[in-house]
C-alpha cells in the first residue's frame, strides 16, 4: 500500500515522478535511437521505392518500338485506320475496301406469344411443342468451314425466355440471344463476323443471298414454333473483302483486320471506288517520349539520392520523446522532426557508392558496331555541376535527329544485350548497377514485408526492443522501490506523531 505524504506533508508522488525521471533518461535515449533506426529505415525504402520505378521503365529501354515506333496516317480515317510495327517499312500503301465483315443475325418473324420473364414449362406455347422440341438445339461452324458439335440445352423448370436467352449467351458457342421487349422478338446473332459456312465445291446452295448454309443452324423446331424464327431469313455472316495497293487481287477476311507486311489494317466502312492512302513514317515524337520519361526518373532518383547525402545534419534535434511532445503544438513538432530527419542518410556508403555506380554506366563507350558509341553523339550528356550528383542533360534537337536517321543504332546503344562487357547498352550496365544498389539497400533496410531479422538495421531495433523491455521491467522495480521508502518513512513519521501527542496528553493530565 502506497502512502503519499499524509504524515509528511510531502508531495510524494511528485518527488517519485521526478526521481523517475531522472532514472527513466537512458530509456528515452534508447527509444530516440529507436526511432532513428525507424526513420533511417524508412527513408532508404523510399529510395528502393524510386529505384524501383525506374527499373521498370527499363523494359521499355529494351525494347525495339521505344525507338523505332511507327506512326501510319490514312486519307480516310472513317474506313480504313492502320498499327505498325518497328520492322514496318516506310512508305505508302494503298487499301480499297468493298465489304466489311458482319455478323450473321436472325430475328423472330412476328411478335411472341409467351411472356419473356414467366417459367416456359408453364406457358401453353411451350407446353404444345412435341418433345423433341422441347431444347435448344443448333450448330455452328468452326474456322475450317466444318460444322461444330451441336449445342444442347435443356430448360429447366424455373427457366423463362430471358433466363435461357442469358444460358445461351453466357456459353461459349459463338452465339448470343436477347427479347427485344419494344418489338416482342428475339435477337438471335453470332458473336463473331465472317462466313464460315463454306460449302465444298458444287454444293452451293443458295439461300436468300446466304453462300451455302446459315451460320446458326437450326436442328430442331423450338426455334421456328416458340420463337417465330426463320432459318432462311438469317442476314449477315459474309467476310471482309479489300483489294492492296490496285493489285486486282481480292482479299478476304472473316474480321475486319488484316495483317500485311508489317501492317495491321482496320476496317470501319468501305472505301468506295477509291482507295485509302496509308503512309507509314517513323513516330520521333513518342521515341523522344519515352526516352524523356526514363531520362527524367532517372533524375529524380539522382536527386533523392544526392539530396540525402547533402542534407545538413543537426545533431542538437534528436527525436522528441512523448514528454516533450505533450508540451510541443502541431506545428513545432513537424519542424522539429524535419530538423531531427535532416541528414539521416548523409555519409552512407551504399548510397555513394550506388550513385557513383551508376554514373559509371552512362560515362562508358559501348562497342556497338554501329554509328554511336556514346551518349554525346545523340545529344544525352551529365551535368557539369557537380551539385547536380550527375543528372543527365538532353539536347532534343539532336536526340531526334539521331532517331529519324539511325533508330536502330540508337536502340543498340541503349540496349545491346550480350555478354561481352564493352558491347553492353548502357542500360543493361546501367540495370545492373541499379540491381547492386537496390540489393545493398536491401539489406540494410528490407522490404515492408520483412521481420526485423531479415535486415540489418531491423536487427538493431529487435535488440534495442529487447533492452528496452529489459529496462522498463527494471524502472518498475526502481519505481517500487522508492515508494517503499517512502511509504516507511511515512510510517515512522506517524508512529513519532502519535507517541508524541501521546506524552503531551500526559503531561497536560499531569498538571491537571
């Protein structure tokens, strides 16, 4: 039992508060550099994090269309628009396109006589039809012209027009199938343009203007007796047909894109008796880009990383304790933990030696055979202020002059992908001097989901926690033991209070 001061008159609980304090200075120390440990690991993982972001723009570096991509312009954009690759050749190309391709549709003759969202099993109509119609059953064709295996679908006892339309869809048999409430008919029709239907020789059948069978047969009557359906009336289903460059030789395609040389060709209306000029040229603009948008990371990561390592250091703004913060407002807190977190980073190696790294892969000639062999030949270049931790400086002007004249060349200077070590991109040394900085920080400072003994400075802090607990658990004992004394001294003092009001009773009954 704690007594505070009722003999004394002492603030007892005061004067143990200040003794703790005095006793509690190496656990603050402790949880300041606790906290140091956490911020200097957080700040090398913001790091990683932009490191990171520029090793995925790498691929892109890697890769043939970030330099040579292609840009094809049409005389009729409204019918025939075209894609390149980075092999494409330049020049112009001619397109006259006859026919687009369609899908094959049937719709119902005359409205229906069901109810779309009442079970079917429940309705007359469907209760008239004879058993072997009482499914759906059609077949389609496959690529080679031959008939797919027939699509069966029994109706359930809860199913209703809507719900089986939807089954029907939902299936993967190249068919889709809706009620039209406006209309009170079916919508029947495949989800894929083109005629596969293709009769063998000599067995043309011709059917309102459809080559040979319709590409959604019917093999039994629910279609024709619930649906009102015609087989003979489907519409559509017929191939894209375009004629190249005046060639007089007529091409066919069950989609409306074709691939060509290169191009790939989309088709959105016919062209007419006149033909689209397409003309392909190199697209410097997005080359350019690209090369900005990687140029530019990669300064910004320059100068996060340079920036850690300039930050003035104050040692005399350790980090608050929660004491002190209870007397401290918003405001000054922030300013004093940018204070504290200034300079965290200065002076460690594995940022100096990654940026040194790294600036090595851009100063290094590479053997490519070709007409450039450094950056300077395209205009890419480092700062000449040494404050700038090398930060790369580009001149445009030449940069595209390199790109419309020799793509290729510049592609291998950037990224030549061998084994032998003065023909490598600067890229590929460059991303290898990345992966050793990312690694070195790694381990230092892990990854989000890493536990404290999978890293360097995590092992610090587990060990700090562990001293910690250890010196909290003593604090305890310490705090017990000045209440302890305290709480004697209180009893000796009231047992001196009470002896002594009892010889002054007795001698004031004395003199009576």
């Amino acid at each position: 039992m704690r007594i505070g001061g009722l003999a004394s008159g002492m603030d007892i609980d005061q004067l143990v508060n200040k003794l703790m304090t005095a006793e509690r200075m190496p656990l603050d120390k402790m949880q300041q550099d606790k906290t140091m440990l956490e911020w200097k690991r957080d700040s090398f993982r913001e790091i990683n994090t932009k490191l990171s972001e520029l090793d995925n723009l790498m691929l892109d570096m890697k890769l043939s269309k970030t330099y040579n991509p292609k840009t094809i312009s049409s005389s009729m954009e409204g019918a025939v628009t075209a894609t390149g690759t980075p092999s494409t050749s330049n020049g112009t190309f001619e397109m006259k396109v006859k026919q687009l391709a369609t899908n094959a549709i049937n719709v119902s003759e005359s409205k229906l006589e069901i109810e779309p969202d009442k079970p079917l099993k429940e309705q007359d109509a469907f209760k008239n039809l004879k058993t072997e119609d009482k499914y759906v059953l059609f077949t389609t064709y496959n690529e080679d012209g031959e008939k797919n295996e027939p699509y069966k679908l029994e109706i359930k006892d809860d199913d209703t027009l809507n719900t089986l339309l939807k089954r029907i869809s939902d299936d993967d048999n190249n068919v889709r199938a809706f009620f039209d409430e406006g209309t009170g008919k079916v919508i029947m029709e495949t989800t894929r343009t083109g005629n596969y239907n293709k009769p063998e020789i000599g067995e043309e059948d011709i059917i309102d203007g459809i080559n040979g069978n319709p590409e959604i047969n019917f093999e039994n009557d629910f279609f024709s007796t619930l649906l009102n359906m015609n087989q003979e009336k489907e519409t559509g289903g017929q191939n894209a047909k375009f004629e190249y460059n005046n060639s007089g030789l007529e091409m066919e395609s069950t989609t409306n894109d074709y691939k060509l040389n290169g191009i790939t060709f989309n088709f959105t209306d016919t062209t007419g008796d006149k033909s689209a000029k397409l003309t392909v040229t190199n697209d410097v603009d997005a080359s350019v880009e690209k090369i900005m948008e990687f140029v530019d990371k990669y300064n910004e990561v320059v100068e996060k990383m340079n920036g850690a390592q300039r930050e003035e250091k104050y040692r005399d703004y350790p980090p608050l304790t929660d004491e002190q913060k209870k007397e401290m407002s918003e405001d000054e807190i922030k300013l004093w933990e940018e204070r504290a977190k200034s300079g965290i980073l200065r002076g460690e190696t594995s940022l100096t030696s990654g940026l040194f790294d790294m600036r090595q892969s851009w100063y290094a000639t590479v053997e490519t055979g070709g007409e450039y062999t450094s950056l300077t030949q395209i205009g890419i270049t480092t700062s000449p202020n040494y404050m700038d931790g090398g930060k790369l400086i580009v001149k445009e002007d030449e940069l595209r002059a390199a790109l419309q004249e020799n793509p290729a060349d510049v592609q291998k200077l950037f990224s030549n992908s061998t084994d032998e070590g003065a023909s490598r991109g600067i890229i590929n040394r460059l991303e290898e001097s990345l992966d050793r900085t990312m690694d070195t920080i790694g381990e230092r400072a892990g990854e989000g989901t890493d536990t404290l003994e999978n890293y360097t400075l995590g092992k610090r802090m587990k060990d700090l926690d562990t001293r910690i607990a250890a010196f909290e658990d003593r604090l305890t004992q310490v705090e017990t033991r000045y209440w302890n004394q305290f709480t004697a001294m209180e009893k000796a003092i009231s047992r001196m209070n009470n002896q002594s009001a009892q010889l002054m009773s007795q001698f004031g009954g004395g003199m009576m």
